[in-house]
C-alpha cells in the first residue's frame, strides 16, 4: 500500500510540475509579446 501511495504521489508531483512550467512559459511568452508590442 505504501508503494500505491508513493506511485500516486509521484505522477502529483510531475503533473503538478508540468503544470508550473507550462504557465511560467504561458507568462514569459505574454510577456515578451506584449514588451513588443509597447516598443
């Protein structure tokens, strides 16, 4: 049981840390686009 839970909390934290970095890309790209843009 304790290997189940290590498994689950495993696949948390790597979808939890592609989440991350998926919105940190998501803002430093609206945020180059729109320093762009104010140019």
């Amino acid at each position: 049981m304790l290997q189940y839970y290590l498994g689950v909390y495993g696949v948390v934290v790597c979808v939890i840390g592609y989440l991350y970095a998926l919105v940190e890309w998501h803002l430093r790209n609206r945020r180059y686009t729109m320093a762009i843009e104010h140019r």
